[in-house]
C-alpha cells in the first residue's frame, strides 16, 4: 500500500511546521540576532556553529555543511524516508493525512503501523496500570507499597505511577479485548508466550513507571518488586520502539527545565530521579539498565552542558563514574560529580533525613571531575605506605597534567600541601608528563574531530573567500529571496557563473520560476533533487544579505564575477610568458599583460 500525498496537504503541513519548533526538539537552540543558533545535531562539536532561520525557514551548519529545510532535517537525522517525515510532521500539527490514494510516488507508512500498534498498546497499558492502582481494591498491595516508600500524590501524578496485578494475565486479556495483535504484543514487550498456548503478563505484583521516548510516546516500562521477590527491578526488553541506549528516563518529561537550567542530573535508575524530583530537582534524568551509551551523551548535550553525575559513592559506583566520565568529555560536557553517601540511594536519603537534606546535598556535595579522581584513588590505595603513596601522586601528576593550566596550580598547590612536597618539584614532574603525553592527546582529539574535517565542504571555508566566489554567493542569496533580482541578474550576467554548483544553481532556479511563478523559495528548495544543492541553497538564505541591493552592489558583483575568468586568463599567459627565450621579448609580453591586468582591475 502506499499513498499520495497531495501538493496542498503538503503547503498545509509545511506552513503548520515551524523549524524553529521542529529542530528545537533535537537541538538547544540560543536566539542570536535575527537567527537561532545551537550545536549542530550531525557532528561533534563543542561550539555551536549550527544555525537555523525562522524567517526562511532554513538551517545551515557551517562546521560540516548540513542545510535545508525542515523535511530534509529529520529525513537526515533521524533517517526518516520523506513520506515518513511528511507523517510525523502531520501528527506533530494535528493535521490529518489522506488514508490511501494508489501511486508509486511515495512509499508510506506500512512499516510504520505496527510501531504505531506498538505505541498505542504501551498508551493503553499505562493507563490500566495507572487505574489500578488509583481506583480498585485489587490494587491496594501497590498503594501501600507507595504508601510506605513516601510516594507523594504529586509524584504519582508525574511520574504515572501504576500497579501491575500479581496475576498471570491481566494486561494479556485487556489487550486481547482491544483487539491488539498479541503476537506484536509479545515483540513489544508486553506479553510473552505460554510454552502450551496463550500469553501470560510480562510485569507482575510490580510498582510500574513509565519509560517515554524522545517525542513523549511511552515505549516501556520499569517495575520494582512490591515486597519480596526476584528481580527487585523489571525493564522493558529491548524492542523495536525502545532502545535502551538511546532512551534515558524522564527526559522528555524534564528537557524543558533541564534546557533552562542548562544542568542536568544524572542517575543510575528510575527511582532515584523520582527522588530527586520529589526533592525539587527536576532536572533529573536516569539510564536505564545500561551503561552511559555515545547516543545517551550526545542527547544529554543537545540539551545542556553541564552534567552532574550523581552514583553510588561505593566501588561498583565510582567505577561506573570512571566509564562515563570520558564518554561525556567526548561530547563536550561539563561534568560534575555526586556521590552519595555510602550505602545510601536517594530514596534511603530522603526517608531518612528529608527532602531539603537531599536537595542540599545534591546541590553542594559536587566535586569536579579531577577532585573525583584524586578520591577515588585514595579508595583504593594505602597512602600510609611510601610505594604506594608514590604511585598515586604519579597518577595524579598525570591526571592533573590534562587539565587547563589554572586548575593546575590549584591541584598542584594541593598536591604539594597534602604530601608536603615542593610545588616547583612537583611542577616540573607534571610538565615531563605532559609533553609525554602531549603528542597522544593531540592525535586522539584528531581522531574525535577527523570526521568533522572531512566532512567540509567546498562551499564553506575558513580561508578568506575570492572575490568572485563571493560576488556569486551574494548575488544567488539576493536572488533566492527575492525574484525581481533573478530578472536584473540575468539582465546583466553574460556567461552565467564560474562555480559549477553555483551555475547549477542559478539555472534551476530561473527554470523554477519560469514553470511555478505562483511559487515561493521552500517550494524551490524542495524541488532540489541533489542534497548538494538544496544544502548550498539553505546557506546561501543564511548569508546576511540586505533587503534590497542597489544597482551600484550589483554592478559591483557583476563586474567581479566576469572579470575573474579573464584573470585566470592573464595568469595563464604570464606563465606561458615565463617560457619565452628571448629575454627582451619575454619582459614586453610580461609588460602587455601587467598592463591589461591592471585595466580590467580598474587600478
Ligand atoms: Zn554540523
């Protein structure tokens, strides 16, 4: 089955789509004059060089070259097909699509319903859980758990805390009832097969707490064991619509705090951001199950930058810290770290000193990344004894020798105080190791940013750009937002353009508007078959061009772009000139052609 989707239903979903809105749910986005600017969602980067246009409705990245419109921008990221994209964007604005008109020019959404049978099954099973354990008496086992973990009503309303029965098929016959297939119901994660015939209830006598995806869709569930039994914590399996390393808990419930605040709280599992929250932080989210993935660091850095770790102070947990530190580094975050107190989780915390006391500490108890180290090597080592003692000022020296060289002093200072050992002895030892490990670091940070460089593009470049190459970029920016200039351009220009894609560009741009004059510049992006090109269109949008260019400017452009083959033409010759035998000869030809140089210049 696939389905058309005709040209006015596209313009409605397309003017019902704001960029703005759109990338926002992807990128932390800073308004920055007339353009919005943010970290680019398509490589790694740790200064934002990724800026999207409200007024053209056009996202440009100067580090690697993405661009385009609000379609290709989640066609590229999330690898969506058009038809899909088309899909999402509809369903984001409300806005209903055809059912099925037969053509081949789109392929929809088969594949899509049974994620969506997926996604409204995990609807319908949290709110079953959900009234169970808000109305029935059957459900009174999960209320007095709650009771006696001090859930507040708040908290349950938040986090829609539910009660899975502890019966065999309770979800099983509901889903069943709703005619959801349960053989999908099992690859959900839902339900699972009976060895004989049936299906039986994956979650049981279990607190149930919803998992949400990026976009606000439950996916899954987390359940602890309501009194005894095994295991204590129950999560989702891994299934198509939920994917543990690319889910943290609670995130799409706290990205807008977390993005005001810039801050994010992170934990290793669900109850303990329930803590949190309960506490008055809000902008907690957990991993679930998993281990701190690249996909889970970079959604946490698209949303803030700074992170503050808070594990288990105990030797499992700060192991854990040591694995995640680096993977955060990576992604350019700011990290932070709270342990907490030994044989204490947050929800032990505040039973047993109180909300505030739990806030506070999470608030104040912060050690950086280097203070961390510096304690967690004393864990493990027993500085009483001289070897010992050695080896881990060694480690520290190493350690202190990366970092930025203001917090060096501050290290070495303390270093040189707590074993009372010259700080100049102790500095010229870290400066050895760090011209050691110097090289290493370099080339590791080549390593992290050497797709980046080859992703650069010929039409983006830090060197100053030739004066041609400039005019051209001035004059297609003018011409895309305005149509009258394409007529004064083509008006004047001889030989069109001397960059291909640049040529390209023009020539499909006045055929556009020679066939749609009813249409407006998105429609012409979108008509852009080659990506090159549809990206080359959304920088050139991007360029600040005034709003109107007098004849004077576009003369000026004019004369730049004509002027420069017959340059490359003079250049040419003087090198053929070089090749002339007769010395007298050769200085006349070099004369000539300075001179004809100096005329086309104007000098
Ligand atoms: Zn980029």
């Amino acid at each position: 089955m696939s389905v058309k989707i005709p040209e006015e239903k596209l313009a409605e979903i397309r003017n019902a789509s704001d960029i703005v809105d759109v990338i926002g749910d992807y990128v932390q986005l800073k308004k920055n004059g007339r353009q919005y600017g943010g970290l680019c969602p398509f490589h790694d980067e740790k200064t934002p060089s990724f800026s999207v246009s409200e007024e053209k409705q056009v996202y440009h990245c100067f580090g690697c070259g993405a661009g385009g419109n609000v379609f290709t921008f989640l066609q590229d990221l999330e690898g969506w097909s058009f038809a899909k994209t088309v899909a999402h964007l509809a369903g984001k604005a409300k806005i209903s699509l055809p059912q099925v008109v037969e053509s081949n020019e789109y392929q929809v959404y088969e594949d899509t319903s049974k994620v969506d049978a997926m996604k409204k099954a995990h609807q319908l099973a949290a709110s079953t859980y959900h009234s169970i354990f808000m109305f029935t008496e059957e459900g009174s086992p999960g209320r007095v758990y709650a009771q006696e973990r001090y859930f507040t009503e708040a908290q349950i309303d938040h986090f829609k805390i539910g009660y899975a029965l502890d019966e065999w098929e309770t979800l099983a016959k509901v889903l069943e009832q709703n005619e959801f297939d349960l053989t999908i119901m099992e690859e959900a994660g839902l339900v699972a097969k009976r060895k004989s015939s049936g299906y039986y209830d994956l979650f049981r006598n279990r607190l149930i707490f919803p998992i949400s995806d990026n976009n606000g869709d439950i996916v899954g569930f987390g359940g602890r064991i309501v009194g005894e039994g095994q295991p204590k914590y129950l999560n989702s399996p891994e299934t198509p619509i939920y994917q543990k390393a690319k889910t943290l808990f609670h995130m799409f419930e706290a990205r807008p705090i977390i993005r005001k605040k810039n801050k994010a709280y992170l934990f290793e599992g669900a109850l303990d951001v329930m803590a949190a929250w309960k506490s008055g932080i809000e902008n907690a989210v957990a991993t679930l199950g998993t281990a701190l993935s690249q996909d889970h660091a970079k959604l946490l850095r698209r949303n803030a930058e700074e992170i503050i770790l808070c594990y288990d102070g105990d030797r499992a947990g700060r192991e854990a810290i040591r694995k995640t530190i680096p993977v955060l580094e990576n992604v350019g975050c700011q990290i932070q770290v709270c342990l907490l107190p030994d044989g204490y989780d947050p929800d032990d915390y505040v039973k047993e000193f109180g909300e505030e006391a739990l806030k506070a500490y999470l608030e104040k108890e912060l050690l950086s990344v280097m203070a961390f180290k510096m304690y967690d090597a004393k864990q493990t080592k027993n500085l009483q004894n001289e070897g010992e003692r050695l080896k881990y000022i060694e480690d520290m020296l190493e350690a202190i020798a990366q970092l930025e060289s203001i917090e060096q002093e501050h290290y070495l200072k303390q270093l040189s105080k707590e074993f009372n050992l010259s700080f100049q002895v102790l500095h010229q030892e870290m400066m050895r190791k760090e011209r050691k490990t110097a090289p290493v670091r370099q080339q590791q940070q080549a390593e992290r940013y050497g797709d980046t460089v080859k992703a650069h593009h010929t039409f983006q470049t830090a060197r100053p750009i030739a004066a041609h190459i400039k005019a051209e970029r001035m004059l297609l920016g003018y011409m895309l937002q305005d149509e009258e200039m394409i007529w004064r351009v083509t008006e004047r220009l001889q030989d069109g353009f001397n960059i291909d894609e640049h040529q390209a560009l023009y020539a499909y741009l006045i055929s556009f508007v020679s066939q749609h004059p009813e249409k407006g510049i998105k429609e012409f992006i979108e008509s852009l078959e080659d990506q090159k090109l549809a990206k080359l269109a959304a920088y050139l949008l991007m360029q600040d061009v005034k709003v109107e260019c007098t004849d004077a400017e576009l003369d000026d452009y004019i004369k730049k772009i004509e002027q420069y083959p017959k340059l490359l033409q003079i250049k040419e010759q003087q090198q053929a000139a070089r090749l002339e035998q007769d010395p007298v000869l050769a200085a006349q030809k070099q004369m000539e052609l300075i001179r004809k140089k100096r005329e086309l210049l104007g000098k």
